[in-house]
C-alpha cells in the first residue's frame, strides 16, 4: 500500500508516458528464468525527478555512448535526470565496480549497465536492488544474472552471431574456408557470440575454425589478435570477431600483412565498423542498432519506477549489413551515434 501510494506521489507526471512505453516503445518482454526476477513492486524511487545512473563497461567504446544517446534522448523528453559513469577500458573490472560502489552511496533511483564480469558486479548490483533501486542490464540477453535484477534489455547475441554464420555459408560456403575467431574477454557475452556463429556454421563441411584467441574487445587487442592469427595462419580466408572494434583492429593487421582478400565479419553496427564496411575494408557486420536500445532501456526503467514494467528481457532487433547494407544504414544518420564522418 505505502509503494503504490509512493507510486502514486512521486511519478504522477510520469503515468501516460509509462502506458504508452508498455504499449509503443518495445516489445512485451520475455520472462526471465525462475528465480532471476527481482520483484518489481520492491522499487522505491527516492527523487521526485528520477535519477538514473548510466553505467557502461567503459567510454572507449562508441557502442556503449551510442547507447547513452538513445538514453538521454527518452530522458530529456521524460524529464528524468541521468548521468553516465564508467572508466576508460572495458578491461577495468575493478575501476567499474568501485564506480558502482560509489552510485550505491548516491541519491539514484535507478541502474541502467553493462559489465564485462558478471560475477564480479552481481553483490553490488544486489545491494542496489535491496536499497530499492530498479536495475536493469543493457547490450544483453542474459536470462538468468548471478544475482536478481529488475530487466535485461538488448538484442538475441547468439541468434545474431548465428545470422552472420549462415549469411557466410550463402555467400562463401561453396569452397573450404578457414576461419580464424576473435574472441571477447571471457564472460557470457563472449561465450554467446561466438558460440552463435559456430553454431552456425557446425556441421557444414567447408567451413573449419582454426584458431581462436582473446581480442580483449578493443582495436588494439583485435590488431594484436588479428596479426597473430594471420601470421601463424598464412592460408586462413576468414576472420570472424566478436565485436566491431576487435574486426576493425584485425582489418589494420590484414592491411599491414596485404590480405586485402580475407573476409572479415563484425558484431554490433557501431558507426565506425559500418563506415569501414562501405569503405571496403571490412566485408560484414551484425548490426544491433545500439541507439534504438538505448530508447528501449530507458523507457523500461521509468516504466520500471513507475510499476508498470512486468520485468523480464525486452529483444531488440539485429540485421546482417554488407556494403550495401551498410550505406543504407549510414544514410539515417539520426539514428547513429558518432555521427558518420561524411554523407552517404
């Protein structure tokens, strides 16, 4: 009775948007599995004006600001105060959970965040849905979070990854190729991207993975990666990496190395990777519109702090962009972030 009356208090200004968010916004989201549900009706919000902490694995990559854009964009419109917090490399575990620990001290009503080790954010993000606060997981599809949390919102990564296995095999299945696999820093994200694309090609004769390694999710690590696969694997035809940036840091290695004829393969649709894409330096990507999700992510978390989000995961959509695809894509510029370096 006291929640519903805060409810009621605090988010009065904020009930047709709610309705239309459940309604218009995203999908109806799919339950997560049992026990990973924190309730919803256990959310307090605190502030008249709803603050919500944005709290990605790191700023070095645009993704992740992407994200942020589409955020801020429900945000302004919504009147809801939001901030983001997160260190420089997505390789700074404990930089991000010291920021968590931080925003558990602060007057925040909700949690909007991605992390590199689930495992290692779950006892903070437990204690912030104990204090109250709506959490809520972006850029994923994780049905079951080491701890409960309030929602996951983000695209099917491993039906994504899958999508771009079965788009190689048409385009590329009609003679062997090998494959070498760029790898993210271990944890579910990693595990669920790649296993989609070599679920993909299994059982297809022609395609054999050689090689697979860590790529540390950024453009130095796929460089790195990328140059060691390339030159212990002279013969190899394809790359395949787990995130845009790691395929843009093995499309310089190809380039140094001149196999300009390696077919090289994506995941995210970060302006960047898409601008290589219709340069000609990079073949294909999974475009998981990152912007869009951001919208999403948000307009579940004051749905979330109203009461009116049911809980659960919210799918967003992914597409298999070449070139061709690429440029249409580039050609919508409102609906990217950076901004394309030029008009398409």
């Amino acid at each position: 009775m006291l929640k519903a009356l805060m409810n009621t208090t605090i988010a009065a200004g904020f009930a047709a948007l709610a309705t239309a968010a459940v309604a218009e916004t995203y999908p109806t989201p799919v339950p997560l599995q049992e026990g990973a549900q924190a309730p919803i009706d256990a959310i307090a919000p605190k502030n008249e004006t709803f603050r919500v902490a944005y709290m990605p694995p790191a700023t070095e990559f645009n993704y992740y600001i992407a994200i942020g854009e589409g955020i801020k964009a429900v945000a302004a419109e919504a009147g809801v105060d939001v901030f983001m917090l997160a260190p420089q490399s997505g390789a700074d575990i404990n930089g991000q959970m010291g920021m968590i620990q931080d925003v558990l001290t602060q007057n925040v009503d909700a949690i909007i965040f991605g992390t590199h080790d689930e495992f290692a954010a779950a006892p903070l993000l437990k204690q912030a849905v104990d204090k109250g606060m709506a959490v809520l997981m972006i850029n994923s599809d994780i049905p079951n979070f080491p701890t409960p949390i309030h929602g996951v919102v983000g695209y099917s990564q491993r039906n994504g990854t899958h999508k771009i296995a079965d788009w190689a095999i048409e385009n590329y299945g009609d003679a062997p190729v090998k494959v070498g696999v760029i790898e993210g820093q271990p944890g579910y994200h990693s595990t669920e991207r790649v296993g989609g694309f070599l679920d993909g090609i299994d059982g297809n004769e022609n395609f054999e993975v050689v090689v697979s390694i860590d790529g540390k999710w950024n453009v130095e690590g796929g460089n790195t990666a990328g140059m060691d696969i390339l030159q212990s694997n002279p013969d190899l035809d394809m790359i395949f990496a787990a995130n845009d940036y790691m395929i843009i840091g093995a499309s310089f290695a190809a380039k140094a190395l001149g196999r300009r004829d390696i077919v090289l393969l994506g995941n995210d649709g970060d302006t960047s990777g898409l601008e290589e894409i219709a340069a000609g330096n990079i073949t294909a990507t999974v475009n998981t519109s990152p912007f869009l999700m951001g919208k999403a992510a948000m307009h579940a978390t004051i749905d979330a702090l109203n009461g009116s989000y049911p809980g659960g995961w919210i799918e967003t959509p992914t597409s298999i962009e070449d070139k061709e695809g690429a440029i249409s894509v580039l050609q919508e510029p409102e609906k990217l972030f950076p901004q394309p370096s030029k008009e398409y």
